[in-house]
C-alpha cells in the first residue's frame, strides 16, 4: 500500500509532454534541433569574426555583446533554470566536430565518420578537468568579458579543441569531460523542472541490443555516453533525444517534474560535483567583488593580466576558491556532526552537504547576472546594427542610446531570487540530515550549514544591493 501511494504521488509531481503526439514529433524530428543549432553557429562564428576583426571596443562590438550579455542571459535567465541541459542539445560549439565524427549532418546512414573513435581514458571520466578549464577562463575573465580580441581568442579555443575531441576520441567527450561552461550546466541541471527518463528500468535491464545507447538506424548511440535506463539525474544528460528516437520499446519520456527534485535522492553524490559548487559559489562571490566592487585597487589588478598585482589575485582568487569557502563549509558541516553526536566521516559528509549549495549557487549567478545584463542589454541593437563596429547600420539601429533598463526593480527581484534559494538550500540542508538519522540529529547537524548558506546570502545581497 505504502509503494502504491508513492507512486501514485510521484505520477502527480510528474507531467509527461511526450504523450502528446505534436510534441513527441517535434522531439522526434531533427529538423528543428539542426535549425537552432545551425542558427546558433551562424552567431556564434560571426561573434569569433567580430571578435578578431572588429572593433576592440567591447560594447559596440557583436562579439562581447551576443555572447556576454544576449547569450549569457538567455543560458543563465532561461535556459540553465528552466529547461537544465536544452542549450547543450543545441549548443554550436561541438557540432562542427560531431558533424565530421558521424559523417552525417542529420540521419544516421550507418558508415563510420572521420574519427579514430577512442575511449576517453578512465581515470579523467569525471569533472575535474572541467573544474580546472573554468578556473582558467575565470582568472582572465575581466579581459575575456571586456575586449573582443580575448572573446574571439577563447571561443576559437572552444571550437577548435571540440572538433580535435571528436576527431580523436569516440561521442561527445568534449562536452561531458572538457567544456568549462558544460560543468556548471550539468551541476545546476539537477535543479530544472525538465527530465528524460525511462518509464520502466526493467524493460530496458531485459533489452538485449540496448539501441539507446549504442544506436539503430533511427538515432545515434548516446553521445553523452549515458545508459538511459540507469539515468536518475539530469547532470550528464544533455537532452539530444537521439534515445527518444532510437528506443525501439517506447520506453523513453521526457517529463516536466517539481523544481530540484534531483537533489533530494541521496545517492550519486561525488566530490568532484561538490567541488564544482564550491568553486561556482566561491567564482560568483569574487566576480561581484571585482566586476560590482567599489574597490579599484581589486579591480585593476583583475585586469591588468600578467603584472605582479595580477598574479596576487591570481593567488588570492584561487585560495578563496579552492580553500576557504570549501574550508568554512567543510567546517559548518563537521560543527553540525558533532552537536548531532555522529562520526565525522568528513569526505563522504562534506560531498553530501556540498550539493545543497547548489539551489544557492545558481540563485547567485541569476542575481548576478541580471546585475549587468539589463544594465548593458540596450548595447544588443547597435551591436546587431553595425557588428563589427566599421560604421555600418544594417537594421537601423546603429545611433541607439545606452540606457539601463528596470534599475528600480532589478534589486528587489535579485533579493527575492536569493531569498528563494537560500529557503532551497536550507530545505535541502535538512533533507540531507535526515537521512539515516533521528529528527533530532538531523535538526543539530543541519543548524551550522543552513548558517553557512544564510551567512553567504546575507553576504552576496550585500554586494550586490547595499
């Protein structure tokens, strides 16, 4: 009785689009996944051209402005929040690569591509090496958001160790193993109200060709490398629907579902995603530091890359990173396993409590974005106009005036945000207490994190408000 009421509950919590025959043959066709991705390469080749040719001034020049204002707000506001992984279904910068790699643009034709096919080594199948590419495009990033020759230089970096990924090892290892933006993405993924599930594991357990992950004449083998029938998160599912086309059972949905229902399953958890969130949480709180900062001295050695100033923040950045914030967590957490009477068993701890940062850490990155995106999105006309900054005025709107938009409201809803988060982080907090303990253990070990969380909150609407 008690099974049938969880399932029944969770048949409520869970609305399922791909019952609907217009919206699963959307899903299904290719053409209009092919569409946006070739749109978004388009821009996203213009912005490289603009980026090297054009103007080196940031705000008039396509590149700074599509990518770091248009395409941020859209991935940070929209995309990351409310549909998880769907940029990376239509994100430009592996297509080029999984284009050669299959020998295809749309249909599998089942002859191989161009590509020696290799599996990713073992030991680097997690996201360090990602933790790392987004530290290092963090430490430039004040030069990177600003001048369009440092934009063009590192998305042509993006693009063209994406294609040398497909070309020497096998799917789409650039983007599980390598892409600095991909991390974050599939970290705050858990978060989304969007999900592609199996409707029943034991169909996909007895199935012997296993087609969704291998591939049939109708879809290509998981490129994420992900057995759909083991998936229960939506971090590493970049939701390409090539299984939802090549399940030969009808076995695969995509399903809208609760905010952060991922976040309340106890197992999966691993250190090298709980250090994705420190370093995301810790990255937003020195972006605001420099970026919104009434202190010149910080921000001028943020940009002047290559000065003994700059190699201090360099040091001090990572130390904040890497050291304190997980430091003062790490010390919440083990505050709270003491007053609660448990064993330390501080890794396995520290990585469990580590993903209710999650919820807060995104909350942050929207605050802080809308920060600068609605301060700069009047920029996005001219920069259309004339993307080059050469003097050209293709729509119009080349003379259109800087203005800030909604400066009254953008504090108030950047409060509202972290309020929100904070009250999902600290739900979250408990959720991860109580597992396997009393009510009154899980009360005493979650007292210290949930302050932790309250006391970054309190810290970043200081920065970003006061």
């Amino acid at each position: 009785m008690a099974n049938d009421r969880s399932t029944r509950r969770l048949s409520l919590t869970r609305i399922e689009p791909t019952q609907y025959p217009i919206f699963r043959a959307l899903l299904l066709s290719r053409w209009p996944q092919f569409i946006l991705t070739s749109l978004a390469l388009a821009g996203f080749l213009l912005a490289i051209l603009t980026g090297w040719f054009g103007t080196p001034v940031g705000s008039r020049n396509f590149s700074v402005i599509f990518v770091w204002i248009a395409w941020w707000a859209i991935l940070m506001l929209i995309a990351v929040p409310f549909f998880g992984r769907g940029w990376c279904s239509i994100c430009p910068i592996p297509a080029p690569g999984e284009w050669l790699q299959r020998g295809a643009l749309l249909q599998p034709h089942g002859k191989g591509g161009l590509t020696l096919g290799k599996r990713w080594p073992s030991k680097l199948r997690n996201i360090w090496l990602q933790n790392g590419a987004f530290l290092l495009v963090a430490l430039f990033s004040t030069i990177v958001l600003t001048q369009p020759r440092f934009t063009a230089i590192v998305l042509t970096a993006f693009l063209f160790i994406a294609i040398a990924t497909s070309l020497i090892f096998e799917r789409r290892a650039f983007c599980r193993y390598l892409c600095p933006v991909g991390g974050f993405i599939g970290l705050y993924s858990q978060l989304a109200p969007i999900e592609l599930r199996v409707k029943d594991p034991a169909v996909c357990a007895t199935h012997k060709t296993k087609d969704c992950y291998n591939g049939n004449s109708q879809g290509y083998g998981c490129p994420w490398q992900v057995f759909p029938g083991g998936l229960t998160k939506n971090t590493y599912c970049g939701l390409c629907m090539e299984c939802l086309r090549s399940c030969t059972e009808d076995n695969i949905v995509v399903q809208v579902r609760p905010f952060g229902k991922d976040l309340s399953l106890p197992g999966g958890r691993r250190l090298d995603e709980a250090y994705k969130a420190f370093i995301m949480l810790g990255s937003a709180l020195v972006y605001m530091l420099v970026l919104l900062g009434p202190w010149g001295g910080l921000k001028s050695a943020a940009y002047q890359v290559g000065s003994a100033s700059w190699f201090a923040y360099v040091g001090a950045f990572l130390a904040f990173v890497l050291a304190i914030v997980p430091g003062l967590f790490s010390s919440a957490v083990l505050i709270g396993r003491r007053l609660a009477g448990l064993r330390y068993e501080t890794r396995r701890s520290v990585t469990n409590f580590a993903y209710a940062l999650i919820p807060l850490g995104l909350s942050a990155w929207v605050a802080f974005s809308l920060s600068f995106v609605f301060a700069n999105l009047t920029y996005l006309a001219p920069a259309l106009s004339d993307p080059f900054g050469w003097g050209w005025n293709l729509i119009g709107a080349a003379g259109v005036a800087w203005s800030p938009l909604f400066t009254e409201t953008i504090p108030l809803l950047q409060i509202a945000i972290l309020l929100v988060g904070l009250f999902a982080s600290i739900s979250t907090v408990r959720n991860i207490a109580a597992e396997g303990v009393s009510n009154s253990a899980a009360l005493q070990q979650s007292i210290p994190v949930s302050l932790f969380c309250l006391g970054m909150t309190i810290l970043i609407i200081a920065l970003l408000v006061a």
